[in-house]
C-alpha cells in the first residue's frame, strides 16, 4: 500500500467513475484501475463496486476511506511543515444531533481553516447515525446527550464502537416555545403546564425508541404529538403551533432569531452532552480546533446539576 495508492482511491470516490478520476490524475484508466485492484487484493478487501454508471463505495470501502483520508491529511501537514509545499483542502465532518452551538462552532472552524478550498460536512441527524459514522470514521467528532434512562444503552453501543465519550456540560431540560406562546411569560414549566399543548420531537428512523430519542422524557404519554427530521421545520410549528420542545437551553438567537425561548422544566433530571470520537485515534488540527470552538459557545451557567 501506497500513498499514492490511497490518493488514488480518494480521487476515484469523489469522482465516482474511473474515468474522470483518471482524468483529474493525469494518468490512464488501464494504470488506474489495476492500481486500485492491487491495493483490494492486497487488503483483502473490495472497495468499490463497479456499476453501468460508474462506482459505488462498499460498506468495507467506506470504512477503508475513511482511515485513507485520516492518513493523507496527516501526510499533508508533514508536507506543509517541512517541505513547504501547498495548502492542500481541509476536510472535516461533524455528526450530531440539533444543537445550535455545534452550528455556531462549525462556522467558526470553517472561518479559521476554510480559505479558498475546502470540504467541510457538518450532519444533524439521527442518534444511532451519529454513533455509527463515527465509529466508521464517516464523521471525526460527534456530538450526543445522556441521561439516566438513556446511559447504559448508548454508553454500551459507543464501547461497541470502539469509540469514547467526553462530557462537554451537563444541563438541566428546558422548554422551547414561541416567545408569543401563553406560556412565555412563566419563569419555570412544569408539564403539568404543557400538556394542551403540542409536543415536537425529532423523529429516529428504525431505531424510533426513547433510548435513542433526542429529547429528554420521550418515554411520557402526550395527547398531540409531531415527528419532524429538520431543525428549521420544528421551530416553525413551535411558532405556527404553541407547539414545545424538550432540549439543554442552549440557544443561538443568531441562527434561530428572537421567536423562539428556552424555559427550564421542573422536573428531576439532567442532560449529559458530549463529544465522541474514536478510542484510539489522535484527533486532526480541524477536530481539535472544533472541540475548543464547542467549549466557547456553551454558557457558563449550563454547566449544572
């Protein structure tokens, strides 16, 4: 295996034909393709599946990229360091759950590192999602809470991943509503409270159980109930609804304006939300870096319980 070898497949997955990956490295397709055959035999492994419209990256091949990808951006730094050659373009991915200040510290990365080239992907998605892309080097860093109903679960599936868990904070639950809600002008919610009203929740695909469900209390029966996948479309039917979300209090009035509010909700329980990240992998300059810019947007006074 060679770094050129590597390069070779990273070019191919992003241009997804061999032909205009050849193209891009100024090589021929025949010299390629048996590059890419050598380096799958001599891994044991089949990296691309090949198809009428070009190539796919097997389930194997994802994993085997993304250890390709955390080599050359290393080898890149050497380079830069010492042998002064170009800037090549940053990559970095992020996978987490709907949190306003892993947008923030996402911008702020990318104002630092971006330049006039990069390839940063920043993925609000589901739990179980974020658990495996880290775990398949998919994301770097990902970003997900923990309480004492959820703990034992997800704590045993990041083991399972080879991966570690490290608290950024810990918050108690709040309420997010409309700053026009009737409830607005309450200083602390019971859910005695909010029971007429609405309850918004990200929905969780095929793993859709409260150990994998991002709001806090998911296991409690409500009358109206509303699943959405985007952050943007829950803040409105917060507003067009009176509807509520549970989450940290943690809010960004830049990214979601002065419509919406956090509460504190009464109740006995914490939110423990952190990072994870591979168990035995040093993190890159763009993953350390992101972790410092997650740590400036959480407020002090969520740091509780």
């Amino acid at each position: 295996m060679t770094l050129q070898q590597l390069r070779y497949i990273v070019t191919v997955a992003e241009a997804g034909n061999i032909t205009e990956a050849a193209k891009r490295l100024f090589i021929s397709q025949p010299s390629l393709t048996n590059s890419i055959h050598e380096l799958e035999k001599e891994m044991g492994i089949r990296i691309f599946n090949r198809t009428n419209k070009g190539v796919s990256i097997s389930n194997e091949g994802d994993v085997f990229l993304s250890y390709a990808r955390q080599i050359l951006e290393q080898t890149n730094l050497l380079e830069e360091r010492f042998l002064n050659k170009r800037k090549q373009s940053p990559r970095f991915s992020v996978s987490c759950q709907h949190y306003s200040f892993a947008v923030d510290a996402f911008v702020d990365l990318i104002c630092e590192f971006g330049g006039n080239k990069y390839d940063f992907t920043l993925r609000e998605t589901q739990t179980y999602e974020i658990i495996e892309d880290v775990g398949r080097l998919k994301s770097e860093i990902g970003i997900l809470y923990t309480s004492s109903r959820n703990k034992e679960i997800i704590r045993k599936l990041v083991r399972q991943n080879g991966l570690r868990f490290e608290e950024l904070f810990v918050a108690k639950p709040h309420i997010f509503i409309s700053s026009e809600h009737p409830l607005a002008d309450k200083e602390v919610l019971t859910l005695e409270d909010l029971e007429e009203y609405p309850y918004l929740s990200f929905e969780q695909g095929e793993y859709n159980s409260f150990y994998f469900s991002e709001e806090i209390l998911s296991t409690l029966d409500r009358d109206k109930n509303v699943k959405v996948r985007d952050r943007a479309t829950l803040f409105n039917l917060v507003i067009g609804l009176n509807g509520y979300t549970v989450s940290s209090g943690v809010i960004s009035k830049a990214l979601n304006g002065e419509n919406i509010i956090a509460k504190p909700l009464a109740v006995e329980e914490y939110m423990q939300i952190g990072i994870l990240t591979q168990r035995n992998m040093p993190l890159s300059r763009y993953g350390t870096a992101y972790i410092e810019y997650l740590k400036r947007h959480i407020p002090m006074d969520h740091s509780m319980v």
